[in-house]
C-alpha cells in the first residue's frame, strides 16, 4: 500500500513513539489454528520440555506454563520476546526460532487448558505463621536467605508453581520428585532428584537425608541434621534410595483445609522481587 | 663412508617416522606402540597388544601429563598417536599436535566455521585419520580438510554438504588406500544420508553412496512419497574395513523424522543399517537392516566388529554389532547373512529378531501421541562410544545405558535446516537410568560379567593385551576393570562427563592411556613400586 505523503511523515514522526505500545499490541497471527498448534507442539516438546515438562505443566526447573501467571509479561508479545530474548538472570535461555515457530509455540501454549484455578482464598498473612512456626516449614526450607537447608528454596515459588502443584507437594510431597543437580558437563544427563537415601556405615550406624550426588564409588548427602556427609561406597553396607521425599506428607489431621489455604496464599505471594 | 651410511640411516628413520603409509594401517596390530586409527585398526576392535599395564600393577596408574584443549562442551576424539606424536581434534573443529611424552603442543588449529550450524548433539568430532604426512578432518560445516601432520597447516579443503541445510561432520574419516571414507551427520533434520571418498592427494572425491536411494535406485520403494527426500539415514560413525574382501563396513542411523512415521511408510532402506561398500567404487556389496521404519530413534551407527571365528563348527569370517537398539548381532560380512542376534539388556521395542534378521514387533508398544513407554530408550542400549573385542578373551566389551524412555509422536513440518523429530521421548520419569560396563560372549550373547554404572555412559571401552580393560563414566571415573572378571582395579575422578573411549601407546618403553574429559586429555602411567 502506498500511503498518501502527509499521511505517511505523520506515520513516521509517530512511529518511534509508538514502538513500545505496538510491541504490545502485536497479536499472534496463528491464534487457534490448529496447524500451528499440531507444529508448536511438536517445537514445544523437542525444545522446551525438557525445562517446562512435557505438557507445559512445569518440569524440575522451568515454570508451569499453564499457571497462567506470566511473571515477564502475559502478552502475545511480550511472551514472544521471552521465547527469543531469554530472561536474563534467570535460566530461560534466548532461542533462535524462526518468528512463525515461536508464534506456534505460542499457540501450542494458548491452546493448552490452564491449569485449574483454585480458589485462593487464604489468608496470607495466617499462612506466613504457619509456614514458620505452625507447621514448621522452615526448618526444611528457605525463604529469602532465612530457613533451613534440606528442601528447595522456596524464594520464588508462588512465580513458578501452580495452586493445584503446591497443594499436592503439601498433600503428597512424594509423588512428584523435585529435580536435584544436573550437571552441565553431561549433556544427555538426568539430574537427580530430592529423594530419601538411607546409607549404613560398616560400624551398622544409619544415615537418612536427602542426596546432593551420587556416581558409581562415592556418595554426598545432606543428613536429617542438616549436615553434609560424604562416603565412598566401598565404606558402606548398603545405600538404598527411597524414592519418596523426606518431607512428611501435610494430612488433614496435621493440616486443616483452612490452614491448608492460608500456607497456600502465602507460597503464591513469594514471586521474584 | 660409515657415517655417511649412518647419516643416510638416520634420515630414513626420519623419513619413516613421518609416513604412515596404506600398509602401516593394514597391519596397525603389529605396532601396538602407535594408535593409527580410530578404532586402533581396521577390525574395529579397539584393542592393544600392549601388556605393561596388567591386572597386577593397574592400580599404580598415575597422571603423567595434561592438555586443555580451551573449548567448552562434549570433547569426542580419539586421537592418534604416531612415533611420538598425539594428534586430537577438539570441540569447535579445534585440533592440535602434542608431544607425547609430555603433553606439550607442537601446533594447534581452528578452523573458522559460520555462525549457525546445527549439529543435533553439540560442536563436537571424533578425530584424525592418518595417511602419509597428512591428517585428515570431516568438519562441522560439512568440509573435508587435509591437514600437514609437522605444521597443521591446510593442505586442501573440500566442500562435500551444505551446512546450511543442517549437513555436518562430527565422524573421523577412515583411510583405505588412498581414499578418505567420511560419512554424513543430519538424522535429526531431514538430511539425505551420504557416505563419500575423497582422494587423499588431491581432495577430489572418488566415489559417494547416498545412504537414501533416489528415484530408479534399488530401495527407493521402501519410501512412500517424497519422504526418501528428507529421509536421514546418516552415516557418523568410523566404519570398518576388511582388506582381503576389500570392503568398508559403515553404519547407518535413523530415518527421518525419528519420531513419526506416518509419511515415510516403508522399511526406509538404508536407514539403521550396515552397508557393505566396494572400497574402490563406493557400490554396495549388500546391506542388512538392523531396525526397518524406526520410531526409536535406533541409529546402527556403532562400530562394526570384525572377527574371524568358527561359527557352527566352520571358520567364518563374522561381523559383531552390539546395535543400539539393544541386540547382538553376527552376521557373516562376506554375503551380509544374518546369523544370530540375541538382546544384550532390557529390550520391549521387539518381541525377538526372527531367522531372517527381522524383529517381531510389539504392536502395544508404538509410540503415540500422548506417550508409550519402550525399551531401550533413544539413546539406545548402547550408542555411538566404541565396543572393544579382545582376542584373548574373545570377548566383546560394550558400555550399556540401561533406560527406559517415554516416546511421543507427533507429525511435523519439514523445513530446512530445522528440528526434524516428529516429537520427543523423555526418560522413564520412575526409573532412573543407569549403565554398566558388559563382558558379552560373541556366541551366545551372554554377559560373562558385568560392571554396574551409577549413570548411564557415553563413553566407550579400550581393552589390551595386559587383560585390564578401560571405560569412561558420564559421572566422570575414569575406571580400569579386570578383563576377565569385571573387578574393579583402579578408577579416578577427572571432573567431567567423559564421552570418549580411552586409547594406548608406549613411548621409551612407558605404556600410556589416554582419555578426554571436559575439555582437556589426561595420560596416565604406571607408576613404579
């Protein structure tokens, strides 16, 4: 199309002006297709699921996409730029796709039924209590530097978990595993897990806690105390992995529904500052 | 007149040290003090006649030198070690000379390659082969390179795929003759597989076999539609070579898209095969496909075995393979007849491989759109790192990844010098993957041992005269294991995933090992009492 001259300066002196507010605008121009869903899938699963799980319902490290909480902008736009530009600081990487596959990511993601939203309806500030002193989180986990050291750190977990995630980790922490080291010098590596491994020295004396790594003749953990312990196997009698987590599992009787609540508001209000 | 004799003495031995010639590599067994190609010889055994390092003494080894190859990611090679010298390539298409007596570089290269490549696995390639004065590099934006082996300067270059259109070389050619053997990497986006000669003078290529036959070409039925176009069938792994049948055994990896084979219904020959080449025209002899229309992911590229034992009572001149897909193979490698094949692990893809070589399938098993979990995972039961056959135990040594993957399917769109994968797999999220080390009997299949790994490996196994066997862990050990029983002699802790196999060479009567990891060599010695 060729714009009128006065038309087209006026367009131009706009243009830079506007720049921010149409990045924003920008619409995926694939939204629903089914084509484009069926590619982002397929671009999804080969790409980022290794990080976002294979649904886009969160793996060990990326987010759950279907949360819809969009801690960098929840946009069509602005999730484009998160898929190419990468989130800096964070380990969200830039990727070099071209514009329509991101856009079929995008769709693929769109596309995906959200994860259920609960009703928060907690009282934070009741469940910041129970986080601390009630249930005795804290001894377990870290928040914002204070806290102990045998669970994840839970600094930015509100950003990063969905409602029904957190309540089931509660509920039946066991049933999905939270990833441990990968390391990044094994490429096809499987990072391990926070499971239960209980050792047993040659004097008989057993040491439960949860392993820091592990290879084929030695073995680092950090014991119920808190305590890192290594050991060559050789050493040992035995060392069994449990494949559970050491956390208890948060019943009714030790969590009331209403209590259950409250913690929950609190962990979704923890985001990245 | 004697000290002109001595002089002229002196400079053939000079003169000998630099030529590797055609010969030298046909009878590399003979001189167990060098390492010539990349599987240390033509039968692919990865096996030195060196004996100094035994099950007695294996726990005094010791570091004597390292060198840092300056390059991050998966360090792959297997050098080379002639009269002295070590040559290795690196990540990135680095490459050096080393003294190798102390590590010490005599000349280093890197080859300047395009921004974007798209090699599925990393910057990554496996090594030199040697002839003459030259070494020889397929490179990763799909080059042949002919290096000086004193100065590492380019001798000639030739330009054999386009990279841009996700063709690369990660493998190390294979000197026959005079010709330089490469074979293509690209199973993950579309390419059409190839393998090719280059003359080793020159550079100009002899002969190329596309590994996806084309219109009018026996086995283009085995593809429906245009899918031979973007078919895969690459070819990355050093193939193997028998001189009185003049033929080059190589190996073929996965249809493409791996995934998905709802558009390329067929056996999709020569995908996940071993062809059988003329050496001197590149025809083939024949084939036999180990996994037809893969879902797996099943590449063949493992390093075929050439062994020449009595089977059923007659000499025969066999061929092993310990397929990624998680049987042993023999086959007879003058006709390609398949003999027997028996699951070396935990392997549910198939039901059993029937008497003509084909496996019964399990029709519960397919991958799907929603994931099925199969045995072995896509990384295989054992992969690309190299086996090793010792002749004094007639044993067959592979590194096993014990893995169970879930396989999803999906179909995609082809592009060029994209992701070509119809979908994914994920481990097992259950059962954590493990690996071990495995003694197997050619003959029956049977583990005569086994050494449990933590993790699953990716690095290969060196077996010598000297009984004690060597293999790289993905959790860094670096382990020497009693050949005959598994027993663990000596391991150390080198700090990275190794995924390499371990090679030897002795040097003023010192036996070393040398193996990559993270990105810098170690050798290691023994030291005396």
């Amino acid at each position: 199309m060729i714009l009128p001259a006065r038309l087209g300066l006026a367009v131009a002196l706009c243009g830079a002006l506007a720049l921010h507010a149409q990045q924003k605008a920008i619409t995926n121009p694939v939204a629903g297709d089914p084509a484009a869903i069926r590619e982002g899938a397929s671009l999804f699963r080969g790409n980022c699921s290794p990080c976002h799980g294979l649904n886009a319902r969160g793996g060990g490290r990326g987010p759950d996409l279907t949360a819809g909480r969009w801690v960098h902008g929840s946009s069509d736009a602005e999730i484009f730029h998160t898929i190419t530009h990468g989130v800096p600081g964070t380990e969200m990487p830039a990727n070099d796709f071209e514009d329509s596959e991101t856009w079929a990511i995008l769709a693929y993601i769109r596309s995906l039924t959200p994860a259920k939203t609960e009703n928060v309806s907690g009282d934070r500030v009741a469940g910041e209590k129970i986080f601390w002193q009630t249930a005795g989180c804290s001894t377990c986990h870290m928040v914002h530097g204070r806290g102990g050291v045998l669970g994840p750190d839970l600094s930015r977990v509100g950003g990063a978990r969905s409602v029904p995630y957190l309540i089931e980790s509660i509920r039946e922490p066991s049933k999905e595993l939270t990833s441990g080291t990968l390391d990044p010098n094994n490429h096809y590596g499987i990072p391990l897990m926070y499971d239960t491994v209980t050792v047993v020295t040659a004097g008989g004396e057993k040491i439960a806690g949860v392993v820091k790594n592990e290879d084929t003749f030695s073995i680092q953990l950090m014991d119920t105390h808190q305590q890192l312990q290594f050991f060559l196997k050789k050493d040992l009698q035995q060392v069994s992995h449990e494949r559970k987590s050491l956390m208890p599992a948060y019943s009714e009787d030790m969590l009331k529904p209403a209590q259950l609540k409250d913690l929950v508001a609190y962990l979704e209000s923890l985001r990245e500052e | 007149m004697r000290r002109a004799i001595a002089w002229l003495a002196l400079l053939l031995c000079a003169g000998a040290q630099a030529q590797v010639t055609y010969q030298r590599l046909v009878g590399a067994d003979q001189e167990p003090q060098n390492w010539l190609t990349y599987s240390g010889g033509y039968s692919g055994w990865r096996y030195s006649r060196l004996d100094q390092i035994n099950a007695g003494n294996a726990s005094r080894l010791a570091m004597k030198w390292t060198f840092q190859v300056a390059d991050l990611g998966q360090f792959e090679t297997t050098p080379l070690v002639v009269d002295g010298v070590l040559y290795g390539t690196g990540q990135n298409d680095r490459a050096f000379a080393l003294d190798a007596r102390t590590g010490r570089p005599i000349w280093r290269y890197q080859r300047n390659l395009p921004e974007k490549l798209q090699p599925c696995c990393g910057m990554v390639n496996r090594g030199f082969a040697i002839l003459g004065n030259r070494l020889f590099m397929a490179t990763l934006d799909g080059h042949v390179v002919a290096l000086d082996t004193r100065t590492g300067n380019l001798v000639w270059d030739v330009k054999a795929a386009d990279s841009k259109a996700a063709y690369v070389f990660t493998v190390a050619p294979l000197v026959v003759k005079n010709e330089v053997i490469v074979g293509i990497s690209g199973g993950e986006y579309g390419v059409r597989g190839f393998v090719a000669a280059y003359d080793a003078e020159t550079g100009k290529q002899r002969w190329r076999f596309d590994t996806v036959p084309g219109p009018g070409e026996p086995g283009h039925e085995s593809w429906a539609g245009d899918s031979w176009k973007t078919g895969g069938a690459p070819a990355w792994i050093t193939g193997s070579y028998d001189p009185e049948l003049n033929l080059v055994y190589w190996p073929t990896g996965n249809p493409s898209p791996s995934g998905y084979g709802g558009e390329r219904a067929g056996d999709n020959l020569y995908s996940n095969s071993m062809l059988a080449l003329d050496a001197d025209s590149g025809k083939l002899k024949w084939y036999f496909q180990f996994t037809p229309h893969d879902l797996y992911d099943y590449d063949a590229t493992q390093v075929p075995v050439l062994v020449d034992e009595d089977w059923e009572g007659r000499p025969r001149k066999l061929l092993l393979q310990a397929n990624r897909n998680g049987f042993l193979y023999v086959l007879d490698r003058t006709d390609g007849k398949f003999l027997q094949a028996t699951a070396f692990g935990k392997v549910t893809w198939a039901k059993s491989i029937a008497a003509d070589g084909r496996p019964v399938l399990d029709p519960e098993v397919m991958p799907n759109a929603t994931g099925q979990r199969v045995c072995p995972g896509a990384l295989g039961l054992t992969n690309w790192y190299s086996p090793s056959y010792s002749p004094d135990s007639k044993l067959l040594y592979v590194a096993t990844s014990d893995e169970c993957d879930i396989f999803t399917s999906l179909p995609q769109n082809y592009r060029v010098g994209h992701d070509f994968l119809g979908s994914v797999y994920v481990p097992d999220p259950v059962v954590r993957p493990t690996g071990a080390l495995k003694a197997l009997d050619p003959a029956t299949g049977a583990a005569k041992w086994e050494f449990k790994y933590f993790s699953n490996p990716n690095g290969g196994v060196l077996s010598t005269r000297g009984g004690v066997v060597f293999a790289g862990e993905s959790d860094g050990n670096f382990i020497a294991l009693d050949g005959r029983t598994g027993k663990d002699l000596w391991n150390i802790q080198l700090g990275a995933a190794i995924y390499s196999t371990a090679i030897t060479y002795q040097l003023d009567g010192k036996q070393y090992v040398v193996i990559p990891a993270g990105s810098a060599l170690f050798a290691f010695a023994v030291m005396p009492d």
